[in-house]
C-alpha cells in the first residue's frame, strides 16, 4: 500500500474534493446521520444546494409537487434517498474530468461510475444488504482511482492501442507498481470514509481475496462488469443493449449475490428505466 500512498499525497492538486461534498459523504455515512447536520452542511453550498434541488425535482424521484428546501428533500423523499442525491451530487465534480491516460473523454467516467452505482444500488436491495447507501457510495467511486493515476500515466507516455490485450490495471501496475483500486481504497481512508465503502473500491478487480467475501464487494463488481455487458456507453448512444448471452457465458467468473439471478430480468429492466430516467438530471 506504500506505493499508493506515495500517489495519494498531493491528491488534494490532483483530485481536489470540496470540502462540503466530503463533509456530507462523511455525515451520511455516520450511524446516527442527523437529518438537521446534513441540510445544514448541504446549505453551506448553493451549487450543491441547486444541484440536489433539480435532482430531487426530477422524474427520477417520482414527486409531482415543487421541492423548494434541502429540509423538504429530507422530510418528502426521506433520509435514505436524500443521502443517495447528496453523495452524488458531492460526488460529480471529482468524477466529470477526463482522464486521458484511460482514454476517458470529459464524463465518461462519471457516466460509467452512476451507471454502475445504479445498478449495484438495486442488487444490494435485492440481496437485502444492511447498508445499501454504503454500497452505492463503494460503486460511484470504485474508478476514483483513476482520477489520481491518470496524470502519472501520462507521464509513463503510455498509449493505448485498439487491440491491446493487457488490461488497464496490468499496465498501472508495469508502470506505477499500484493500481487505481489500490489507490482509489487509500484516498477514501484518507478522506476517514468507513472500511464499508473503501474495502469494496479496493477490491472491485480482486474478487478472489478473502475480504472480498463481504456482500458490498461482489455487489459493486458484479455491477461493473454487468454494465461492461451493456453497451450504454458507446459513443453518444443512450441506448441500451444488456448482452444475456454474454452473461451466460462469463457467469462463473461472477460472484454470487442473494437474489440476483433469480431476479435478473427486472434488477436489469429497474436500471434501464432509472438510467434513462436520470440522463438529464445528472447530465450524463
Ligand atoms: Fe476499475
Ligand atoms: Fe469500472
């Protein structure tokens, strides 16, 4: 873990994080979140403010009458989805920049991070996970790692090619000696969120470790790779396409969450509709 450290320690140039976004991470976080501490933090910033209102205005949330307050978010739509629009609103800013080294253009990356926490929000609640808004959390930032990487990349000149078979994070570990999972788990504890959230962004590449046995684990891999079997992110396409048979055939390599296969047809029909549902809100 040396090596990412070394990364990690002028992240705050790099990747800078506001300072309110991360408070209402980590007020979200808390066991005994307290509704009053978390307005009053969302507040302090008016564009995050603005952000949550039009989130929680929007077709996604389902609410015909005007949210006008952070107060009328909490009391209408209840703490569990106010926390999900605050960590996503706190968490687009770090995740909008492209990321050259990676071939990523401005938003991809957040655009592939909200598809995959979406996703892995709905499985955890299928599978019944007792902190679903950790796990959602774990998703979202699963890449953040790359945020850090991507500059010392570059200074690797290191060009992808079309037909490159070594995997991204083989390359990171030739040239860096670490990874963006590595890294990503260290700048989360940096940042004092809880091992719920760093423990799964760690290990979303490793899934035969024995931590990796935790639920919130196989759920955030599980949902990467299932968006990697979607073809949403394909150009400018908002369609998309769930490739079954793909899945068929790579499904022994896939951790085994309760209630997922059996449930599959609608876990994949839910994130479709709410994927489509938020491409304006969240500007994906
Ligand atoms: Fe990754
Ligand atoms: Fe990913």
């Amino acid at each position: 873990m040396d090596v990412a450290q070394e990364y990690i320690k002028d992240v705050e140039k790099i990747a800078p994080c506001p300072e309110v976004a991360l408070d209402v991470l980590s007020i979200a976080h808390e066991a005994d979140c307290s509704i009053a501490r978390l307005a009053e933090k969302i507040e302090q910033d008016p564009g995050l403010t603005a952000n949550m209102l039009q989130m929680a205005n929007s077709a996604y949330f389902g609410h015909m009458k005007k949210i006008t307050s952070v107060r009328d978010i909490i009391v209408r739509l209840g703490l569990e989805t106010v926390k999900i629009i605050a960590i996503t609103s706190a968490s687009v800013g770090l995740l909008k920049s492209p990321q050259e080294a990676y071939a990523l253009g401005r938003g991809e990356l957040w655009r592939h991070s909200f598809a995959v926490a979406t996703l892995a929000h709905i499985i955890a609640r299928y599978a019944r996970a007792r902190d679903v808004s950790a796990i959602y959390t774990a998703a979202l930032l699963h890449d953040v790692g790359k945020v850090v990487l991507d500059r010392p990349l570059q200074l690797e000149s290191y060009n992808r090619g079309p037909g490159d078979q070594e995997t991204m994070v083989a390359v990171e570990r030739r040239l860096l000696h670490t990874d963006h999972a590595e890294v990503g788990m260290a700048l989360l504890e940096k940042w004092g969120l809880p091992e719920a959230i760093s423990v799964p962004v760690g290990l979303h590449h490793e899934p035969d470790q024995p931590r990796a046995k935790r639920l919130g684990v196989k759920v955030v891999h599980l949902a990467n790779e299932l968006v990697h079997l979607t073809e949403y992110d394909t150009e400018k396409s908002k369609d998309f396409f769930f490739d079954v048979l793909a899945y068929e055939d790579r499904k022994a390599d896939f951790p085994e969450v309760p209630n997922f296969e059996s449930n599959m047809r609608l876990i994949i029909e839910e994130f479709v509709d709410k994927y489509h549902d938020s491409v304006a809100v969240f500007e994906l």
